[in-house]
C-alpha cells in the first residue's frame, strides 16, 4: 500500500528533448562566462574546487571549464557540475528564456496524489536547486507546493539501492510504500533491490520489454494506496 511517490524528472515529468535541447545548450555556452564573472564567489569557489577533485588535476579555471564542457557533452552525473547549471538555468528562468517543461498527465495526477494526501517527493541527478527552479518555472505555473521533498545525487548515484535506502530512512518511511517512477532501468532496478515499489513510464508508441510494470504516461499509473 503506498504512502509516498518519488518520481525523476528527465523522460518521466518532463521531456527528455527539454533537457537534452534546451538545458544543456544553455549552460553550455554561458559556463566560460559565468566562471569568469563569479568564479570568486565563496559558492561558485567551493563547487570548481568540487570539480577540480573529480577531474584529478590542478587546472585553472579557464581550463577547467573545458572540462566541464566536455562533462556537459558526456552527459556526466557529476554532482559539482549539476550545482553550476543549476545556477546558470536560474538566469534563464528569471530572464523568461525558457519555462520548465512538465507533461500536463503529470501535473494532473500529481496534483491528485497530493489532494488525496500522498508524499510527494522527487530524484533527480540535477541538483536539488535545479529541480526546484524547474517546478517553479513551468508553463502551469509554479509547482514547487506539490513536493514534501527533493533529493540529487548528493544521496548517491542513481542506479544505487543505497541511495533509495537514504531516502526512505530521510523521509521516515519503509521503501515498501514507497513508488518510484522512471524511464530507466537501472534506477528501477536499483529502487526495487532497496524495497521500493516501481513502475517504468515510457513515452511513446511502443513499451519494450521491462523487468518493471510499464505505463505509457501518468493518467496509466495505478496502485494501492494507504492513507
């Protein structure tokens, strides 16, 4: 019976297109700028020096923005990296250069879920901040209400039960009742080898073979619920 829905947000809220076409190209061609106008900044600091660790050398911060970039193009879950986009998408947001994309399924059931008062929380490899801004964004407005919670990779990578296990312990609840929603198989994995309940949303004409139940979006999604 469940208590709580922890959803990720890229193939499964929102489109993959947003992310991949939007997102990245933006802080893409604003990183070089945006360190060299903050990169003083206690903040800005500490996350290069993040980055300078993971990369495992002495780089300026010139040169370490190539990196960054070639990170962007690798699409690296790199925590230090996903705090800078964040920082740079929040520009644009404010700016009114794009909104947050959600599918409008998604919005309906989520406001559902929490008007029947199920928990709502999201995972995401973004980072929290970024999540927060893109529900704050979005063309129905902002949606940042509907959470009790939001969780990055400072938890663990993705495709770690440890991960789902932290967050079940950080919200107070047994994975048990709690649902995870994903496009990606190895989180699925990973969040049903922690307990959790899972359902895979693939958007689009066909559902291939999945080890995890399949919905071709929100208004499909059906489960017990104990409130």
């Amino acid at each position: 019976m469940i208590k709580a829905v922890l959803t990720d947000i890229e193939g499964t809220t929102s489109s993959i297109s947003f992310v991949k076409d939007v997102l990245f190209p933006y802080a893409r061609e604003r990183i070089t700028e945006f360190v060299a106008l903050h990169g003083a900044e206690p903040e800005i600091r500490k996350i290069l020096s993040e980055a300078k660790m993971i990369a495992g050398e002495s780089l300026e911060d010139a040169e370490l923005c190539k990196v960054l970039i070639r990170w962007i193009d690798e699409d690296r879950k790199v925590t230090p990296l996903k705090s800078l986009q964040g920082l740079i998408w929040e520009e644009g947001y404010r700016h009114g250069d794009f909104h947050g994309h959600i599918h409008e399924d998604a919005v309906r059931r989520l406001r559902a879920w929490k008007n029947r008062g199920l928990r709502l929380y999201v995972f995401s490899s973004g980072s929290v901040y970024a999540q927060k801004l893109l529900f704050g964004h979005t063309q129905f407005g902002d949606l940042t209400a509907l959470f009790s919670g939001y969780f990055d990779t400072h938890v663990g990578p993705k495709q770690d039960p440890g991960a789902y296990r932290k967050i079940a312990a950080m919200i107070g609840l047994e994975p048990a009742v709690i649902l995870f929603l994903s496009d990606i198989e190895g989180e699925l994995d990973a969040a049903r080898t922690a307990g959790m309940v899972t359902i895979k949303v693939v958007r689009g004409p066909e559902l291939p073979a999945s080890a995890h139940p399949q919905v071709g979006g929100f208004d499909a999604i059906t489960f017990h619920e104990r409130l």
